[in-house]
C-alpha cells in the first residue's frame, strides 16, 4: 500500500502525457491562425510511461505586424491543445505548470525567439486533457522584408512535489506557419535644419531663411506657422545640389510664432525643418484714450513627482516561487517647456538581494501604462510589455512634434519571477526612473 502511494504522488508531481489523436495541417501565411502539427513529448521518468507522439494545436501573434528595421516586436506563443492529456484519475491542482518554448522565425529573417509563460493554469481533473497555456518573448527586426513566424519545440516545467519537465519537439520542423509579418526599411533620420536671418519684425517685414539637408533639386515651402496651424505666410524655393536652401518669407500674420521649411505639398515632419521660432511686432498706433496691454508666456520645464518610494510585491511559496506581483507608484510628467520636443520616461532595476542569495534584475517584467490630461497638446504612449532587468526598458513617452506639452500619469504592472526554492526571507531591488 505504501509503495502505491508513493507511486500516485509522483504521478501526481510529473506532467505525465497521453495522446491526442489528429494529423498536421498547414495555416495560410499572412494572418494569425491556429496550425496543427505532430509533437514528440518525453514524459519525466517517474510517470513511468513511454515517449508520446500526438498532436499540439497552436497560434502565433504579435503585437505589431507592420514593423520598421529595428523595431521590437512582442510574440505570443499559444498553444491552444497541447498534446496531452492526464492518463491517472488524480486531479492536478491549479499554478504547477510553467512553460517556456521557441518561435521559429523565417523568410527575410531566421532564428528563434525565445518565449515563457507565467506559472499559471486550471486544475486538472483526473484523465482530462491537458489545459492550453501562452508564452511570450520579444525580438529586434533586423532585415526588412515578409518574416513568417512558426511554433517551435516546448516544454512544461512543472513545480509540484518534485521539479519536472516535460519536453516536446516538432516531428517534422518547421512547424505550419501560423503568422506572418511584413518589416518595412528603417525611417531615415530627418536631419533637415532652418535658421532665420531674424527671430523678430514688424508686420510684412521680409526674414530670411535658410536652410541644410533638404533634397537635391527638390521644392521646398517656407510658411509661417500661428502654434501648431500654417498661416497665409508662403514662399517657394529650390534646394541646391547639395540640399541647401535660401529665401525670404515676408510675414504679414500677427500671430505668428515659427517658420518652417518643407518638401511636399503640406507639412510633413518627416520631410521638413523647424519651426524656428518668430515673432511679429505689433507697431499699430494706440489709438486716443486708449491703452495696449500685453502679456507674456514663460516656458516652464520637464519634471517628474511619484506617488511614492517603495512597492511591496506579494509572497510566493519557498517550494514553488512564480510570480510576485504588485504595482508601480504612479508617476506624472509635467513637460510645460512649451516647444517641439518630446521626452521619455525609462526605467532600471538592480538585482534583488537578500539572505544569501540574488534574484536578478532579468527576472522583473512590467506591462507599462500611461494617460494623457485633457487638453494636453502631446499623447503619450505606454512603453512595451516585457522585461526592465538592468540595461532598462521604456515606461511611457511622447513624440517632438510641431507642439508639445501637458501633463501625463504612467504606471505599470511588476511581476518577479522568483525562482522555486529560493531560501526564504526578504529581498530587494532598487528601480530607477530616468526622464529625459
């Protein structure tokens, strides 16, 4: 009796498979799909069964499917039906399963991007299969061109009376593509500059303007702009063969704030310069028994307050570790500079030290979010999910534009994976926040 009590437990601590019937089938390229294919699964040893060849059903998805060269772009790896099913009458409890695997990458790219999934999953009755579970991981898009993306080998790792994995392969790899992307050439830096001969003048007052870096022979608009709208204010001129320009602007538009340069038909940031700041003199007479009141607006700074100093992640189990989670102190970046440019909020993280041992910095991941005040001229946008670690990852940012500014709250999920026996105590890391 004892020793068949001895044999359910390990049962019950191996992720022990049992074929799923079913064949191959390929995915249309171009779009997210689920794929099927065959999967060879080595169960630990004390389940005491033999290899499985079934079949796993899954999906691969990514967070951008029109990148640029040097972007990072988020993979989920899915696996909708793993091949496998609870061959004891001994139900399995929930959060023992954690899985980590390989995307297979092909077309304009190769390789393989590694993705893990949080320790995280249903109970399993007895004889029931298998849940499904995902992964994630990131990757840098290196050439430009259509970049399939396929599921890869995986493993189950699970934590639960004994540490035990449970590798499964591709048959026959690759795997069926199940999503493709298409990377564009990285964006060219715009390195298009103005300068004015003035930065003041009276109304119809004529302002030079020239200009470096534009297009070889290309037409470019000299305009004045009244904040971020262009006024009636235009000029036209060619660029030499060495992309400089000159001209003159005549102002006439009191509310002028800028001048900009640019290629095209409309203002394109991407194929324009400025705006250089200017200001049109308003010398109309005062009339009798009048008075002229002016004011000025001062250009405040960037800064950052949070709402606190400290986060208390919550517990994990010494026998099972996983994910210690907790939230971020909210940040607000006021950028009251009132100009074009724009800023970003990152963040590093030390290792986490504690009785006798560390927990490194690679092992805390944040899903970033940020909100914008109404009537902020600038939208932030919220940093990537993924690992901070000690090199640091983005928050939150904004882009320069023709006018920025206002005021902006980001915060973030935090989750620890912390390993599984990790000695027991209190461990602590120091996250540093950079605006710049």
């Amino acid at each position: 009796m004892r020793d068949r009590r001895r044999r359910l437990m390990s049962l019950l601590g191996a992720t022990a498979l049992a074929v799923t019937a079913g064949g191959a089938l390929a995915a249309p390229a171009g779009a997210a799909s689920n794929v099927d294919f065959a999967t060879h699964c080595i169960p630990p040893a004390v389940a005491g069964i033999p290899p499985i060849d079934g079949t796993t059903t899954a999906i691969i998805t990514v967070d951008n499917a029109t990148p640029k060269v040097g972007d990072t772009v988020t993979v989920t790896y899915k696996v909708v039906t793993p091949a496998a099913s609870n061959p004891t009458a001994i139900s399995l409890p929930a959060d023992i399963m954690t899985p980590s695997g390989k995307v297979t990458l092909g077309g304009a790219q190769t390789g393989d991007v590694t993705v893990v999934g949080p320790k995280k999953n249903d109970p399993v009755a007895g004889n029931a299969p298998f849940p499904g579970f995902s992964m994630t991981g990131t990757f840098t898009v290196t050439t430009a061109g259509a970049i399939t993306l396929a599921p890869g080998d995986y493993n189950i790792h699970t934590s639960y009376i004994l540490e035990l994995d449970t590798p499964c392969t591709v048959t026959n790899p690759p795997a069926p593509v199940s999503e493709t992307l298409t990377a564009s050439p990285a964006t060219q830096p715009n390195t298009r500059a103005i300068s004015l001969g003035s930065a003041t003048g009276n109304p119809g007052a004529s302002v030079a303007v020239t200009g470096s870096n534009f297009t070889p022979g290309a037409t470019v608009t000299l305009a004045g702009r009244a904040g971020s709208s262009q006024t009636a204010d235009t000029a036209t001129v060619t660029a030499d063969t060495g992309g400089a320009i000159s001209g003159s602007l005549v102002v006439n538009d009191k509310t002028t704030t800028g001048i900009v340069a640019y290629e095209g038909s409309s203002w394109d940031s991407a194929l324009g310069a400025g705006p250089a700041a200017y200001t049109v003199i308003d010398n109309t007479p005062v009339p009798d028994n009048a008075q002229k009141l002016t004011t000025t607006v001062r250009g405040g700074v960037l800064s950052m307050t949070q709402a606190g100093d400290t986060v208390s992640l919550s517990a994990v189990d010494y026998g099972e570790g996983g994910a210690s989670t907790g939230d971020l102190n909210a940040v607000t970046v006021k950028d009251f500079r009132g100009g074009t440019a724009g800023w970003s909020l990152t963040g590093k993280v030390t290792d986490f030290t504690g009785p006798g041992v560390t927990i490194g910095a690679d092992r805390l991941s944040w899903t970033p979010a940020c909100d914008t005040k109404a009537g902020s001229p600038s939208t932030c946008q919220a940093g990537s999910a993924g690992t901070v670690g000690s090199s640091g990852a983005t928050l939150a940012s904004a882009p320069a534009d023709t006018v920025t500014g206002g005021e902006f709250t980001a915060n973030a999920g935090l989750s620890l994976n912390v390993p599984a026996f990790t000695p027991p105590g209190s461990y602590s890391g120091v996250l540093t926040l950079t605006l710049s």
